[in-house]
C-alpha cells in the first residue's frame, strides 16, 4: 500500500496539507526509521511537485490561474519549512556516524 494513495494522497494533491502522525515505532532501530522519513519526506515533495509541475502545464495559457497555483504551492513551502528541516536533521545526524 502507498501511504500517498486515498483520501491522504488527494488532500496532499490538492495543497490541503494535512497533518502527519505516526503513532508507534516506525522501526526498531534509528536507521531504519531514518530511511522510512527520508523516503516519506522525499515521497511527500515529490507528489508536490508533480503536482505543480502538472498544473503549470495545464494552465500554462491561463496565466492568472497559474498565478494562484504558484502561490498555493509558495505558501505550502512557507508553511511547511518542518520537511526541509527534517531532511537537513537527518543528513546532519548521518554524517555524524560515519
């Protein structure tokens, strides 16, 4: 199963961001749960993207509906500097290992 798939994936799609909690242990050592929020971060932005990337095609000729596509897509940025921070965390504490 996809975690993006279903209602979940369709408000990600649509900007709604919905908020994330993972109750439990995600794995039973700190790597493996690195890699699952590496991947869950990574996955996340790349929906995103395409995302955006699809509605830039699409309303290339409707500039002003681009306009408003392109600032939901900022305002998310703005919003959710946690994924960026995140992912800098945990290149942070992988280069400390090795």
């Amino acid at each position: 199963m996809n975690l993006f798939e279903g209602e979940f994936g369709d408000e990600v799609i649509r900007f709604e961001t919905p908020i994330v909690l993972f109750g439990g242990d995600i794995a039973s050592c700190s790597s493996v749960s690195e890699l699952f929020y590496r991947d869950f971060i990574s996955t996340w932005e790349q929906v995103i993207e395409d995302r955006y990337k699809l509605c830039m095609k699409e309303l290339a000729p409707a500039e002003c509906d681009f306009r408003k596509i392109q600032d939901q897509f900022y305002e998310w940025k703005k919003n959710n500097q946690w994924a960026d921070d995140s992912r800098k965390l945990l290149e942070e504490l992988r280069r400390r290992r090795e």
